[in-house]
C-alpha cells in the first residue's frame, strides 16, 4: 500500500506521465480539459451532453470525452469498475480542476426505493479492494462534504426526491445470483450497491481533489426479478437520463460560485 502522502508529493516526472496518458486514453488534449468535470460510466451521457450542449466528443483507447469550454465542464466516460475508477482519479489529479460529480447509476436495497430515484451517498463501504492501495482499511471512504452538500441543496431547492446514505461498492459484477454476497449486503445494511464511490471516495481524498456522486437507482437487485434487464436499461436511459445530466451541470454551475473549491486546489498545486 502506498501512504496517502505520497499522493501529494507531486514531481515533474509523475506530472508529464500522468497526463500524456490521459491524453492517449482520452483522445483528448489536456488544454481542452474544463475545471468542471461530471464523471459517468455510460457513453450515451457523454453522447447527450455533446448534442446537447452543442460540443465535440473525443474518444481514447479507454475514455469517451466531450468538453464544453462556455460551461466550463467536462464529461468524462471512464468505463466499469474499481480499477477504471482508480485509474481515472490517479489521471486526472494532475489537471487543474476544481472538483469533480459522478453520474452514476446504483441498486437500491430499501423496500420503498424506487427506480428513478436519487441516491447521495456521503459513504461508501469499501468492497471495491483497489481502495487498499490508497488508505488502510480502518481509513472510511467519504465522499467530500461541500459537494454533498450542493447537491442536496439543489435538489431539495427543485423539489426532487432522493435518497441519502451508505452505498456498499463491490468488484463483482454478477453477485445478484450469490447468497453469500446478498447475506453480506443485508447484514452490513447499505442502501444501495454499485461498483465505483468507494475507490473514487477513496483516490479523490488520497489526491485532495473533491469529488461527490449523483447517483441514479436504475434497478432493484435484491427483488424478484428486480435485477436490471437490457430492456429496462434502456427504459432508464431513455426516461432517466437528461434530467440526470441536467442535474449534474446545474450542480457543477453552483459550485463554480463557491470560491473556496478553487482556492483549496490553487493550495494543493
């Protein structure tokens, strides 16, 4: 495991690597990287917002980029699971970018949830493993306050329903049909299950860039038959979708009034 200190500890050298990869793994020069980045594991957001907001995607050998220089944001599709998630967080902590929202998608675990729900996860159980590398496990995965704390605001200012909680964040894709995983879930009690927040909580604190989760319940895995289906899945994206990449920009444009996110990362470089 590496000390999270070393995190800080940034040379020359780790700078020039980190973002000549991201630019092979994006297609993308860093020049065109907004301060503002919406994260999401789906390239038909990153498609939406470039017809949407009327801007150009760009596309790696890894990740599906667009950027919109009069929003000042950036979305970035950094594909499935922890060790992208890992790897997209090492990548970008070299940009100078104030903060960073993902876009993702969970399970609910509650009775009363419901699909098209939102879920604001302030904590994530560390399931995932790569988050080892970054803190022991003693160390609780957290998702940064300030940007919870936007993203509830302005959901509760637009009347939206959501959820807030604890996301239990697995490296296994197929755990719906083990019931030994299902048992685990039911005894440690999370809300919602999904694969990335806890490594994303984890390297975001390790790099001291803040970083929050909007996240969609597009299935509910623990009912019969509630598991997400590729006909329900694209029942999601078609009814779920632009107001969730519309939430995501509008969030990003709060914080970008709030001038302690960029004086913090002017600290950090």
């Amino acid at each position: 495991m590496v000390k999270s200190d070393d995190f800080y500890r940034e040379t020359a050298e780790q700078k020039q690597f980190a973002l000549e990869t991201l630019e092979r793994y994006s297609g993308s020069s860093i020049d065109a990287f907004q301060p503002w980045i919406l994260l999401t594991n789906f390239p038909r957001y990153v498609d939406h917002f470039s017809s949407l907001y009327k801007c150009r995607i760009v596309e790696g050998s890894m990740f599906k980029v667009a950027h919109s220089e009069k929003l000042g944001i950036s979305i970035l599709d950094f594909k499935i699971g922890s060790p992208a998630a890992a790897l997209v967080m090492d990548l970008c902590a070299f940009l100078p970018c104030y903060g960073m929202l993902l876009l993702g998608m969970c399970g609910g675990l509650r009775d009363d949830y419901k699909i098209g729900e939102y879920f604001v996860p302030v904590a994530a159980i560390r399931g995932d493993a790569t988050s080892d590398f970054y803190f022991p496990p003693e160390v609780p995965a957290m998702a940064n306050f300030s940007v919870q704390k936007e993203v509830s605001a302005h959901l509760e200012k637009n009347q939206i329903h959501y959820h807030i909680g604890i996301t239990h964040t697995t490296n296994k894709r197929f755990w719906e049909f083990n019931p030994e995983f299902r048992k685990r879930l039911k005894e440690t009690r999370p809300q919602v299950v999904e694969m990335e927040c806890a490594t994303l909580f984890s390297a975001s604190y390790a790099h001291r860039l803040p970083l929050g989760a909007l996240l969609l319940i597009s299935d509910l895995p623990i009912k019969p038959a509630g598991y997400k289906t590729k006909r329900s899945s694209e029942l999601i994206f078609s009814k779920y979708m632009p107001q969730h990449i519309d939430l995501g920009v509008s969030i990003m444009k709060k914080l970008d009034k709030v001038p302690r996110f960029k004086e913090y990362r002017k600290h950090v470089h």
